[in-house]
C-alpha cells in the first residue's frame, strides 16, 4: 500500500487525538494546563524520532511524525488558522468585548506595533548575528504574536472575571491579525529582494490591509446570516454555512484580496456571535456552538502537540550560543510587555471596564506565544530565497520561546493569580454557595424519607447513604457591614444572570423574536455594568411609555386607524419585550429564598424583582387597552408557536417511549416545523385600509383638493416584493418616493462594523420624499421584512404636479423639514436626550419659510436649511449649502432659499 502523501500522517492524528483525550481525562484533578501537557508530549514525541528510536521500533509511527514535523506552514494558516480564530471569537461575550474593545485596541495594534520594533531593537544589538533591519523586524512580529490558550482556560476556571479573560483573548485574536500583516509586509520584501520602501508606504499598505479586512468579513457575515436566517431547524445545512463562511472569508481575504484573513474572520466570529447568533434556528444554536467548541479542542490537540515535534525535530540541541541568545531573548521579551503595560496603564485604567496593577501584572505574565508565530517562522524557514543560517535561526528562536512561555508562563500563572489574591472567593460567593448546599441538602433530605417507603430500597444502609450529602458547613460567617453590601451585589448579579437566561431558554422555545431577546439581553448587561438595583431598567421604561399625545392621536377618526397601521411593529415589539420580561420576572422570583439567607436583603431583593414585574405588566396593559388588535394579533402568534412546539415535544416524548418510530417521528415534526416556518414568515396580520385610502392619510396628501389629489394617485403605480427583496439601496439616486401600503421594511445604513439597523417601517410610512426634494442620493437601504405592497410615485410626476399645486408644494416641503430637523438634532445638545418620540412631538409644531434674497435675518432658535444658500459674513463668508442645521446666528439667504424653522424649545415642556 502507498503511504506517500496525506496517507502517512493518519498514524500521527490518531495517536495525538488518542493521547491528548487521555491526557485530558488525567490532568482533570491536577492545574497542568492542557496546552502545555500536549507540548510536553509533542517535544517527548519529537525526541524519541529525532534520535531514530521510534524509526527502530515503529516505522510506520516514526515516518508519520516526521511527516508531522515537516508541516507546510500553508496548512497551519488555511486550514486550522480559520477554524480557531472563528471559535474564539464566536465564543466571546460581545457586550464585555465591546466595552474592552477600547484596551483590547491599545494592546493589540500600537502596544504590538512598538513590541515588533522593540524585540527587532534587540535583535539587532544583542543577538551574535548580523541581521539587517528587515530580518529583524520580521522576526519582531513573529515573537510578538500571543496566543494565550491556556492563561484564557485558567482564567476561566478560576473566575478571575470575564472582563479580564476577554481582553486577553481579544487581544490574541486583533494581534496575531496585526502580527501577520507586518510579517508580510517585511517577508515578502525579503522574498523578492527589493526594498521595503518609505514609512509612509509601509504604513499606508499596513492600514490598508489591517483596515479592509474586517470590511471583508463583515459583508459576508451579513450574506452568511441573510442565508441562515431563511434556514429553519436545519443543523446540518446551518453549521455547514458557518464553515463554508469561515474559510471562505479567510481565503478571500487572503489569496484575493490580499488583506487581512484574521482580521476578517475576526470580524466574521463577531458578527455571528452578536446579531448573528439570533438568526440561527433556536433548536440549532446551542448545538452549533458545541460544534465550534469540538473542532477547536480537535485542531489545539494537534497543533500544540505538532508544535513540540517541530521544536525536538529543529532545535540546535548543542549550540551553547543558541540556547544563551535564545534565554535572553526570553528574558527581553518579558521586559518588552513590562514596558507596554506600563506606557499604557493609564488608558487602561480608565477605558472600559477599567484595569487594575495586579489584572496588569496577569496581562504581562499571560503573553505566551504559540501556534500563529511558529507557522509564520515555519514560512520563513520553507523560503529558499532566505539565507539559510537566517531561516535556522528565526524557525530555532521562535519555536524556542513558544516552548519556553507555554512552560514557565503557562505553568506558573495560575500561581501568580493566587499570590495576588486574585482567586479569593470573595465572603458574598462563599455566602451564595453555602446557602444553595443547604437547599440542596434540604432537598436530598426529603428525598431520602421518599426513598425509605420503597420497597426495593428500605433495607439500604442510609448512614453511608447520608455520607454523600452535600457539604453545609461555612467557611466564613460575614456578618459585617461591608460583606452585605458585598452580598447584595453578588446576589443582585446573580438574579440578572438568571433573568438573562431565561431570555434565550425563552427564545429557544419560540416565545421571544430575534429582536427581542437582543434588546432584553443588551438590558441584562448594561444592568450588570451598573450594579445597580434591579429595578433601574431605563431602556426598558422608555420601550414602554406613550405620551398622552399618542393616546389622543389614536382616538381622532381621521389619524386613529392610519396610526395603528404605522406603528404597528413598533407596538408589537413593546409587547413582545414586555411579556417576555414579566414571564423571566416569574421565573426568578422563586429563586430568591433559596439564594439569600439573610432575610432583610431578599426582601429588598424581592420588592425590586416585584417592581419589574409590576412595570411591564402595567405597560401590558396599557398596550391591551390602547391597541387591543395589535395585541390580539401579537397574542395569536405566541399562541400558535406555544401550541406546535407542545405538538412537536409530544412527538419526541411518544418516540422515546417507544410508541413511534424515528422516522415516522421525522415526518410528523417536518409538517410542524413548516408550519413554524409559516408562523415566522406569515405572521397574523390586521387588515389595512385600501391604497387611496392610505395615501389620502398621509401628511402631506390630507385634505388636498380632489383635482391634485386625483393626480397624484394617477401616477403611483403599485409593486409586490418578497421577504429580503430590496425596496431601495443606498447611494442610489433618488428618482421616486414609496409608500407602504401592506408589510413592514427595515431600513438601515452601512457602517464599517456592519449593518446599522435605523427603523422598522410598516404601513402608511413614506421613504424617500426628502431624496426626491433635495435631488441627493439615498442615504440608506430599504428591505422588505416580509411581503410587502409599496406604492411608487416617480420624482418627475411628483415635481410636475408640485409645479401646479402651491399647497402640496408647501406641505411636501413642510414635512421634509421636519424629517431633516429630527436627522439632524437627534444628534445635538439637547436634543440627543430627548428620544425620537419627544423630538418629533416638538417639531410638529415648526413652520416652513422662504426668507426674502439678500435680506438679513436673524435667526434666534435652530434651523434646517432645505434649499437655496445661506451666507454668514459674522466671522468672514461662510456659505452654507443644504441640508444644514443653522444655529442662531445672522444670515443672508439667497437662490430661493427654503428653511424649516423650528419651534421655540419652552414648548417642549418638561423632559419625558
């Protein structure tokens, strides 16, 4: 049988899987981190070939890890680079990274930047080779790419705090990113033999490649979760689209693009890990994560173990010079990272969560190095063009310091977090976790009396059977002031993590939309930043509250019904996030006895969870007394997908019972999961007023003479989209105005991170009037979210019959100036505290003027200038073009110049 090729690595992957679970199974009880068990083992493995013991005693073994060791570099990069970087990310908490994003960024791509020119400093003036600058900076980045796996695992265990761990790995995956971006600048200069250039041009390619390469993994996160999400329950096809998603990002961006593949699966794992993880069937998500989860454990076993083989099989055993350079590299790299965190402590510590010397101090120790800089000397050593003393050197030295971090940095951290005290279990867990033994020890003990009466049990020996209770002693009895404070907080954070729970166990089930869990979620987490009570849930108040100008809007014949129509999804969603929160509120409200002992502070913590059920329960009612169809239709759709998921857990209940067959199983939940499909994109719908109805509801068609009237609706013309066809793209010219007439849109914008979702618009709502006014290009997309009916009426039309109609001219114009004042003073002092309901309350009452040309008026409140120019000659000429916000100032207008003037701010009456 040939064994050339692939085929002679098989006997290596089994035996590295087949130990590393036995190494995993025996290091359960013991603080040896895995990753450096599996190097262990990788150098061990390495040795025994290197000396040709395994070639004597096993061949086929010994020919197999010398495949093994001789790894090309490429496959390390395409094939298991994409899969870790993409599990890592998906795996963060994007609200922490997010908050961390600010001293992950420091550490990552400056506090990078100046290690590489550091340890290529060091290079130059220490090492006792003659290296260029070029080498030297190359070996820089190589050295300065961290892969913290194993300080991350320890972290963890040991609940040193989330904050910390996420900077860490944050920082791993932004700066191997970084890392590999400058080694190609500077590799492929070497490989060609020409010069690097100037500063400036290599900075100009860093930033450009660094920059568009989340760029790249951001558009396909966006096409990878527009396929999910039209994918329903389908596990294989949806955990099949994240892999293709993931390579196919690293290797465009890579081999096409030529710009950063790390950066772009970063940007890829983000994305699905935040609005991405929404858009998988509920019934998928969790197993898609333990899929990401079993392919990083499969990948880290074998390269961590391919790493000690590389450095047994290329390390210069006798070289005295080799292994001095290479100890006193490791002693200038750590001097190096001391140097980092100490230039950027003090941004540290103020920027996101904050950092403290002793979370400084892990962050400096944690930096070991791995698989990322050993594939990256590995393409050094593989390049003929090099020198070859230079490759033997670079390959030796970095698999060197690989070794040496994940041995003496991996092994000693878990020490150094216990000499900071930063492992303490602080007197409020010791606290929590003592009272949840005791309940659990309660219960056991009730069950022991049940156990008693049966008769298969009664003659068991139960004093044995009591030794395996759960431990009830306490450690520690804080009883001080400070402990309760301490306590309140722990118990306070508990509750929201359980409150959080209950949200995705919520939408796992089909009771709470993709929208929804994602806002009640974000609440949970900004409610932990602020450890503040439980019922301080602002975000949540403001979804909930209609002004009374609302409620008497819906009661007028002529706005009432045109009204609900408009907000309906608006409606729908507050209700949804309402009763999803009352039936978590329920949910947790029983675990407070069980969770604090100490009477006084559970029934603190009672009245606040009880204040947040009265609250959404109080803005359920008002929403059933205000909108009663909205609800029943909201209340219908709950219902059906309540009903087929009892449907379908029946079916699987009689199947393990054995009452029906996997595949008659499979065919009765298929039926049901189509018509969950149905549900989700068919939803209960209200019957809307017919197009000319609609369109004489809408503002500046109201009351318009029947003549011009007529007009108008002669020339809309009506069109039909599917679900995630697109109604308008931004940039696009705006030749025509829309108005929806059945089905709701999303509109949103595109920003570097992604999509940035603007509103949701249902029917009644008019797109495009300020584009078709102004003549500028669309400044956003609009997509259908489900079937929708638009109604189009085209500029041209639309300005001919403007020309012959002074009041539809002066309305249209009206309108737009109010929409352009709310774009633009939602952003301004005061306004941006207002919220979007209050600021459009107070610009109904503004007015539309054409100021006299070239007359000087003084302007005492804001303005938005819609057409014309304004000039201001109060600090030299200054000409102002449209659309403009105009503060008070004096100005000269001319070319016809339009303006909306808005109304004076004492009418906007007390906050809301």
């Amino acid at each position: 049988m040939d064994h050339e090729g692939g085929g002679s690595v098989l006997p290596f992957v089994v035996l590295a899987l087949a130990l590393g679970a036995a190494i995993r199974h025996c290091l359960r009880k013991t603080r040896l981190p895995y990753t450096v068990a599996l190097l262990l083992l990788g150098l061990l493995l390495g040795l025994l070939n290197r000396f040709h013991w395994l070639h004597e005693n096993w061949p086929e073994l010994g020919q197999s890890l010398q495949a093994a060791s001789v790894i090309d570099p490429h496959l390390i990069l395409f094939v298991f680079l994409p899969t870790l970087i993409f599990e890592s990310a998906f795996s963060l908490d994007t609200h922490i990274f997010r908050r961390c994003l600010s001293q992950v960024f420091l550490l990552a791509v400056p506090g990078l930047l100046l290690s590489t020119v550091a340890v290529g400093w060091f290079a130059i003036y220490f090492f006792p080779w003659s290296w260029d600058w070029k080498t030297a900076i190359m070996f820089g980045a190589i050295i300065s790419a961290t892969d913290p796996v194993a300080v991350v695992a320890i972290l963890r265990e040991l609940g040193a705090g989330k904050q910390l761990a996420t900077i860490i790995e944050g920082e791993s995956l932004l700066n191997d990113g970084t890392a590999i971006v400058i080694f190609l600048v500077f590799f492929q200069a070497m490989a060609s033999g020409q010069d690097i250039g100037s500063a400036s041009n290599v900075m100009g390619e860093f930033a450009r490649v660094s920059m568009l390469g989340p760029v790249v993994g951001g558009l396909i996160a966006v096409g990878t979760i527009l396929w999910i999400r039209h994918v329903f329950n389908d596990a294989l096809v949806e955990i099949t689209v994240t892999i293709v998603a993931a390579y196919l990002t690293y290797f465009l961006a890579e081999n096409v693009l030529h710009v950063s593949g790390v950066l772009a699966v970063v940007a890829l794992g983000l994305a699905m890990s935040g609005y991405g993880r929404t858009s998988v069937s509920p019934e998928v998500e969790g197993f898609l994560h333990r899929f990401w989860e079993m392919m990083a454990y499969l990948l880290n076993t074998l390269i961590f173990i391919i790493v000690g083989l590389v450095v047994a099989t290329n390390a210069p055993l006798r070289d005295p010079v080799f292994w001095l350079t290479l100890f006193g590299l490791y002693i200038g790299i750590h001097i190096v990272r001391a140097l980092l965190v100490f230039i950027f402590y003090k941004p540290l510590k103020v920027l996101g969560y904050g950092m403290t010397w002793k979370e400084g101090l892990v962050i400096w120790w944690g930096g070991l190095r791995g698989a990322v800089g050993l594939s990256l000397a590995l393409v050094v050593a593989g390049n003929s063009v090099i020198p070859e003393d230079i490759r033997g050197q670079i390959l030796s030295l970095s698999a060197g310091i690989v070794v040496l971090t994940l041995v003496i940095n991996g092994t000693t951290i878990r020490t150094l977090i216990h000499f900071l005290g930063m492992d303490v279990v602080l007197p409020a867990r010791i606290h929590m976790l003592s009272s949840a033994a005791r309940q659990v020890h309660a219960d056991t003990e009730a069950t022991l009396k049940l156990l008693k009466r049966d008769r298969f049990l009664c003659g068991a020996d139960w004093e044995i059977v009591r030794t395996y209770l759960p431990d009830i002693s306490l450690p520690m009895n804080p009883g001080q002031e400070t402990c309760q404070i301490d306590l309140a907080a722990e118990a306070r954070r508990r509750i929201l993590e359980a409150e959080k729970k209950s949200y995705w166990r919520q939408y796992h089930e089909g009771l709470l939309g993709a929208d929804t869990v994602r806002h009640l979620v974000e609440s949970v987490d900004l409610a932990l930043d602020k450890n503040a009570s439980l019922d301080e849930r602002s975000e949540l108040q403001k979804l909930w509250e209609y002004s009374p100008f609302i409620k008497r809007l819906k009661t007028q014949p002529t706005f009432g019904r045109i009204f609900k129509y408009l907000f309906y999804h608006r409606l729908a969603f507050s209700y949804d996030v309402a009763r999803g929160f009352v039936f978590a509120q329920d949910e947790i409200a029983g675990m407070v006895e069980g969770m604090i002992e100490n009477e006084q502070l559970a029934t603190l913590i009672k009245k606040e969870s009880e204040n947040n059920r009265l609250m959404a329960l109080k803005a359920l009612t008002n929403l059933r007394d205000t909108f009663p169809e909205v609800t029943v239709a909201i209340e219908t759709k709950t219902a059906v997908r309540s009903v087929l998921n009892h449907e379908r857990s029946a079916l699987h209940k009689m199947q393990r019972d054995g009452i029906l067959e996997e595949g008659e199983t499979r065919r009765l939940v298929d039926e049901i999961e189509t018509r969950m499909k149905q549900v989700v994109d068919e939803p209960p719908a209200i019957k809307l007023p017919e197009p000319n109805q609609l369109l004489k509801e809408i503002t500046w068609l109201e009351k318009l003479d029947k003549p011009t009237f007529d007009r108008v609706l002669s020339a809309t013309s009506d069109r039909l989209y599917t679900m995630g066809e697109y109604l308008i793209k931004e940039n696009s010219p705006s030749d025509s105005l829309c108005v929806i007439a059945r089905g709701t849109v999303r509109v949103y914008k595109s920003t570097k991170e992604g999509e940035q979702f603007l509103d949701l618009m249902g029917p009644g709502s008019v797109i495009g009037e300020m584009g078709v006014l102004t003549g500028s290009k669309r400044s956003a997309s609009v997509k259908a979210e489900s079937p929708v009916n638009a109604l189009w009426i085209m500029a041209k039309d639309l300005h001919k019959i403007m020309k012959d109609s002074s009041e539809l001219n002066h309305k249209l114009w009206q309108t737009a100036g109010a929409r352009f004042a709310e774009n633009f003073l939602i952003r301004k002092k005061p306004y941006n505290h207002w919220g979007q309901l209050r600021l459009r309350r107070w610009l109904l009452d503004g007015t539309l003027e054409e100021p006299e040309d070239g007359k000087l008026q003084k302007l005492k409140g804001h303005c938005v200038l819609l057409a014309g120019e304004a000039v201001n000659s109060e600090n030299g000429v200054v000409i102002i073009t449209p659309p403009a916000v105009l503060d008070p100032c004096t100005l000269t207008f001319r070319n016809n110049a339009k303006i909306f003037r808005c109304p004076p701010i004492d009418n906007s009456g007390p906050m809301d």
